[in-house]
C-alpha cells in the first residue's frame, strides 16, 4: 500500500485495478481503497456554506430538467445485467429482489429482509385488494408476484426491459397458479398506453433502469433516467385521480451527481453504473408539476450494507456454480476478472451504504398523489 502511495495517482490507479482484476488483492485492501474513494466523494460533493449547497441542488435539478427522460447507452459485455437469471439466482434471496432490503434486526436473513420489505412497500403505499397495480421496471418480479400471492384480486402489471425477466417471471406464475400478472417488455421512456391504475411502484428505477436485452440483435442496453419531470409527468397519465405513486430510489442525503467516467479509478461507473445518476433524498421535490408528495421516508444505509454483504456472501459460498456462468457469459479468459468485479461491486455497495454508520448514503422512499 505504501509503495502505491508513492506512484503518480493514474499510474497507482491502473496497478491496482490490474491487480484487482487478477485476484491479487485481499478484501480488506479492496475495502480500504473503497473507503478512500467515497472519502474524495465527499470533499467534491459537500460545499463550503449552506447557500452554495442548495445552489448546487438547484442547479443540478434544472440540468435534468434539459435533459430527455432517458439516455439509452449500447454497451455489448459491458453492462452488468448481461448475466443469466441463474447467476441471480444463486447470489440473491428466493424472490429476486435486486435492491435494497429491510433488515429488522440482526437476526434478519435475505429471504426474512426481501419479504418485509414487500410488506413494507404494500404497507406505506396503502395497497387494498383488488386494486390495479402497475410496477414500472418491475425486475425479476418480486414486487408483482408478491403482490398477487397476497391480494388474490388485485390485477397486477410489470413493465421490465429484458425477455429473460420477462420469461422468469410468466415462468414464476404458471408455477404459482397465478393469472392476475401481466407483464410488458418495454422502453419506458417512449412507452405509451392508455390504461390507469390505482397504485404505480417504482423500486430503483429513478436511479438507472437495468438494461435490456434482445433476442434480435443480441445487445445489451442500459437506460439511464435523468428527466424526472418528463418522467413524473408519465406516470401520472398512468394514475386515476385518486392513485398514489411509490417511489423507492437509493441516494446521498444532501447533493447530487452523474456517474461519471473520468479517471483510471472509476472502473465501478464503467462496467456498473456508466451513464447512471445519484439522487439526493430530496431531489424529487424540485419535480411536483404533475404529482404532489403526500409522504417521504428515509431508511438508513446500513440496510443496503447488510444486503449487498449478503449478496457477497452468497456469492462466496456459489462460487463453484458461478464460474461457468462467468465463462459462458464472458468467456474463459475474462472469468476470473468479472467474478472480482462482482465481488468488487457487492463489497464497493456495502461499504458505500454502510459509510459514516448509514448517515451518508441510503434509500429514500416517496409517496406521490395526482394532481
């Protein structure tokens, strides 16, 4: 480390990143180097007064406000969605939810956290039975299935942008018995349709929209939502005069930033995140034209720590499963380096949401009526 210290920062930059993508580099080391990076991030992202903060905000939510609903980015083997549903299976809980969980205790498990998160989301939004449900970038589906494995006569639509998501889920129904889930392969950012619904969800959407691919072209393609006006403005031509929007996106507590590749140590926004936004918590407050808040939450990072280290865990005891996933995926010789990458980004999760005791990074949650 110290002999690192002493090389020009690009120069350190790539040696590390070389030794990380050859397996050289002990977690503790990955983790300290992570702490040092989000410590930058801090120094570049808090102002010097509390005025040239709110500047800074404000001048950040009008960009978005010039920018389109989403930028679409073709980034064939980059992007990390590009693996099968069967690595998924293997490193995250039993429904698939690829986001932040509620750990109530720490006795909590994955499977316990992802299930009272549901619960959670079916609680603050005020879900009744037989409502209509529509769950924009619905994932694997583990909002949608739940939803209606425990309202029988709540009518359920999930809007993804991937086949294999899609397959997984219609796949999921026909094993539950289920026929009260549809669910829409699509670009949210130009689909259009004429139907309302009683309660609109978007889990980690705001942030990035994971990509998708397809079958014709074999590509893979990240959507990145950055005009949440436009995007509010949407999903509130979705809603009924008396519908409530539920929002859950990650997010810094006080500013807000484009992930950005710029230098040789932001390997993370090049393979994870390229083109993706963090949301402050309270950003979607500047964007009340077509909806109106009726309730905000905030749930500490240490919850997000907790279920990216569960991930890195899983994957660990996987790991003799995972490695042929990797070859097919990204062929032999790149196995080994995108297996750390996934270890790299799950610990790179945890330690960034478990900064400063959860106060820095977390989840903010939003509740949203019509206007």
């Amino acid at each position: 480390m110290e002999a690192l210290i002493q090389l020009p920062y690009d120069a350190a930059a790539r040696l590390m990143l070389a030794s990380l993508e050859r397996n050289l580099l002990p977690d503790a080391v990955i983790r300290r180097l992570i702490r040092i990076l989000l410590a930058g991030r801090l120094r570049s992202g808090y102002k010097p007064s509390s005025e040239l903060q709110l500047s800074d905000l404000l001048h950040f939510a009008h960009s978005l406000r010039k920018m389109p609903i989403a930028i679409l980015t073709d980034k064939p083997k980059s992007q990390h969605y590009e693996l099968p549903t069967s690595f998924f299976k293997l490193v995250l809980g039993k429904n698939l939810k690829y986001s932040c969980c509620f750990f109530s205790n720490k006795k909590t498990n994955l499977d316990d956290a992802e299930q009272a998160t549901l619960e959670l989301y079916c609680e603050r939004s005020q879900i009744k039975d037989g409502h209509t449900i529509l769950d924009v970038g619905c994932g694997w589906g583990s909002l949608c299935l739940y939803i209606a494995q425990k309202y029988n006569n709540c009518s359920i639509t999930g809007i993804c942008n991937s086949m294999t998501q899609k397959a997984y889920i219609d796949e999921r129904s026909r094993d539950l018995q289920l026929q009260n889930v549809e669910i829409i392969v699509a670009d949210i950012s130009t689909f259009e349709m004429e139907a309302t619904y009683d309660r609109i969800f978007s889990i980690e959407m705001f942030e990035e929209c994971k990509s998708f691919d397809t079958y014709a072209h074999h590509k893979f393609i990240a959507l990145h939502m950055k005009n949440y006006g436009d995007l509010l403005k949407k999903l509130s031509n979705w809603m009924k005069q008396d519908s409530l929007l539920f929002v859950h996106h990650f997010c810094h507590k006080t500013f807000a930033y484009h992930f950005e590749d710029i230098n040789e140590d932001d390997w993370i926004t090049r393979y994870f995140f390229t083109g993706g936004t963090m949301p402050s918590a309270n950003l979607l407050l500047y964007f009340q034209d077509d909806v109106s808040v009726v309730n905000h939450w905030l749930v500490n990072g240490n919850h997000f720590a907790r279920t990216s280290e569960e991930w890195l865990k899983k994957m660990n005891q996987n790991l003799g499963s995972i490695r042929p996933i990797m070859e097919s995926t990204y062929g032999k010789d790149s196995a080994v380096k995108w297996t750390v990458y996934w270890r790299t980004f799950f610990i790179a999760i945890a330690e960034q949401f478990g900064y400063n005791n959860g106060e820095e990074w977390m989840v903010a949650q939003f509740l949203f009526k019509k206007k």
